[in-house]
C-alpha cells in the first residue's frame, strides 16, 4: 500500500485524559484521583504509552496536528512522566511539525523545571486554571492556590518561552456579584493572555457543591446572564475575539484542538474516562483507572461504550456544535455534507434574528448572537426538532 503524503493525510487530535489532582475541587465532577501512590501514577504512565502505540497503525492517513493534555491536573503528573507520554505520542504517530501542544496546569503546581522541559520538548501552549482573583472563593472552592500564586505563574511561564497562555476563569460563583466578577476580568487581563475561557458556575449532582449549594449565595440565572454578558463586552473592548460561547482570544490565538471538537474534526483519547470520534465511531473508555490500567497490561476491553454515528446524527451535532461558534453554519456545507434542505433551518433562524438571537454574514452564514447564545440549548433544541420533519434533497416532491 503507497504511503500517503503528510499533505493529503486527515488531520487528527489527540486527548491525554491526566486523572490527577493535589485536591478535588468542590463543583468538578469530571473524573479524577488525589493519590500520590507512585503504584497508580507508574501503572498509567505504563498503560497510556502501551495504549497510544496499539492505536499508532490504526491512523496512517493521519496527521496529528493537535495534542492536549488535560485532567485532572496534568501539570502535578511531572515534566518526565508528560515528556514519556508525549515522545510515545511522537514515536507512534505521524505528528505535525507545527501541532500545538497544550497541557493543562494549577498555579501551584508550575515550577522553573517543568516549564523548561516541556518547553524543549516541544509543548508551546498552557492553559491555566485561574478561575478568579478572589481568595476567600478560592478556598470555598476548594482551588489549591492563590491569586498570587497565578500571577506569579504567568511571569513563570512568560520567562521560560511560551508565547500562547490561557487561563480559564469562572463566574456565577458563592459569593461573587458582577462587580466582583468585572474586577477578575480586568486583573486577569493585566496578565496579557493570549486566550481566556468564562464558564458559568455548573452545580453538577454528585459533587460536594451539589449537597450544599443552597447556603452558598450562588448567583441566580439572570445575573449569571448580566455576568456573561459583560464578559463579551469587556473583552472585546480589550481585542479579544469571542470565537465561541466561552472562548475569546487574541487574533491568531483559538484553541485548535477544541476547535475539532466543535467542526466535527476527529480526535482520539487517551486514558481514563477519555472520549474519541474516529473512523465514524464514538466511542469513550473505562472510568477507572485501575481497570484502564489492568485492560491495557491484559489486552481486556478498555471502552464502556462504543457507537457507529448515523448520518441524521451527524447533521443533529452539525447544528448543536457549530452554533456553539461564532462561524455557526454554513448552508451549502450544511446540504452537500449531509443532503438535508437548510431552508426550514433559515426559516427559524429568520424569527430568531428579529429577536436579535441570530444573526446573518455577507457570505450566508448563520450565527448566535451574545443573547442567543444565553439561550442556546432551547434554540438548537427547535432547530432539531426543524431537522428531524425535514425529507432527505432528492426525496422531497
């Protein structure tokens, strides 16, 4: 079989699922683990090498033009433990000479070491998680750090070559009125970030927050609204493009692997509870690293679900994902890529730009406006349900 050129292979992610935390924060409920046994953290090591070169000869039409490393905490994991992971990456995939690198950080936990070996190593992006300037919230949250500690992060970071940080804040915290959350957006913004992420404060069953939110002085949903609201504007104001709900950055400066979430890209995931969409396939692994770790050293079953996606499917993600960003939906794609009428849609979209929810460029393209964004889920929910009475182009009378 002739071996396909790097420029006619088909881009591809990969996610490195780090479930290791100092701590666990009081609302996450994505999956990790606050062990410090080295049983545990040299049993996946193991396991997400061995795993990322089983799945190396399943991608030869691939190029690997996006790596993140997120978690949990993956910068605690160790500047030698990411390095292994990323030259197993190297060794069993074909990986662009210009991918961006990411790996996810706490403030506490980067040190002059780890930054310059991993900036030698080839990562050229951080993401760091802020969340805001306050303290007293940070604690209530259970963040193992301060604002302090965040500033002097930056200065770290900045000093030791990377030229692509982003930090990841939070709003419609205990406590926080929009005052308090405009006072963050412009501390942080002193910091000269290349791309910020504002998400609302998310209280997800399961989570200690959950159990006792109610004596938290938690912020109701319409000044959550105010509060995301005057994000959009204080960072334009200050030349950061929104490009998606909760993503702005500096020209030149989005994050191109959650970009392949959100244009349908394929991506594969590594390590517990990790999700991919490769080959026409969804599928996610184990979450739990003890059985990730015994699948890979046994050649047992990793994957808790594996799922062929229906093309109806994929147009119903179409809509659900591209609405999430500013490009939002291009009709012409829309009918080549899945042969459904987009009129119907534009119909819809047509009710929603009179109410200033939607919005249509020069070129034909359909996006949410900052207020249709705030009602995203009951928008797209009516534009599938539009989908779904749609006849296939060529079926229709």
């Amino acid at each position: 079989m002739p071996l396909v050129s790097r420029k006619n292979k088909t881009p591809l992610g990969i996610y490195i699922h780090v479930p290791f935390c100092r701590s666990k924060c009081q609302y996450c409920d994505f999956y990790s683990l606050t062990t410090k046994d080295d049983r545990f953290w040299d049993g996946y090591l193991e396991a997400v090498c061995a795993h990322i070169q089983e799945a190396g000869p399943l991608a030869p039409n691939h190029v690997v033009d996006t790596i993140y490393f997120g978690g949990g905490t993956p910068s605690l994991l160790g500047a030698d433990h990411l390095s292994a992971i990323l030259t197993a990456i190297r060794k069993s995939f074909d990986v662009s000479d210009n991918a961006e690198i990411t790996f996810e950080a706490n403030p506490d936990s980067v040190n002059d070491r780890l930054l310059k070996r991993l900036r030698s190593e080839g990562f050229n992006r951080v993401s760091l998680g802020i969340q805001c300037d306050n303290d007293d919230i940070l604690q209530r949250l259970g963040r193992p750090h301060s604002y302090a500690q965040a500033e002097e992060a930056v200065k770290r970071i900045r000093k030791r070559g990377f030229r692509n940080i982003s930090v990841d804040l939070m709003y419609g915290l205990p406590g926080q009125q929009l005052e308090d959350w405009e006072n963050t957006l412009r501390h942080v913004l002193s910091l000269k970030p290349e791309h910020i992420s504002c998400y609302g404060l998310k209280v997800e069953e399961g989570t200690p927050l959950y159990e006792y939110q109610q004596y938290c002085n938690l912020a109701d949903d319409d000044v959550q609204a105010d509060m995301y609201l005057s994000a959009v504007k204080i960072l334009k104001k200050h030349g950061y493009r929104q490009y998606e709900i909760s993503n702005f950055c500096k020209r030149g400066h989005v994050s191109r692997h959650n970009l392949k979430y959100w244009q349908g890209g394929e991506y594969l995931g590594f390590g517990p509870d990790a999700s991919s969409d490769f080959g026409g396939r969804r599928f996610a692994i184990v979450r739990d690293l003890e059985a990730y770790i015994e699948g890979i050293e046994n050649g047992g079953m990793v994957l808790r679900e594996v799922q062929d996606v229906a093309p109806r499917e994929r147009a119903g993600e179409y809509l659900m994902m591209r609405l999430r960003t500013v490009a939002g939906l291009e009709p012409e794609e829309y009918e080549k890529q899945y042969l459904l009428p987009f009129e119907p849609l534009r119909n819809a979209l047509l009710v929603y730009k009179e109410r200033g929810l939607a919005e249509e460029t020069f070129d034909g393209r359909w996006h949410l406006t900052p207020n249709g964004f705030l009602l995203s889920n009951t928008i797209i929910s009516d534009l599938l349900l539009i989908q779904d009475s749609t006849e296939p182009i060529g079926k229709r009378r």
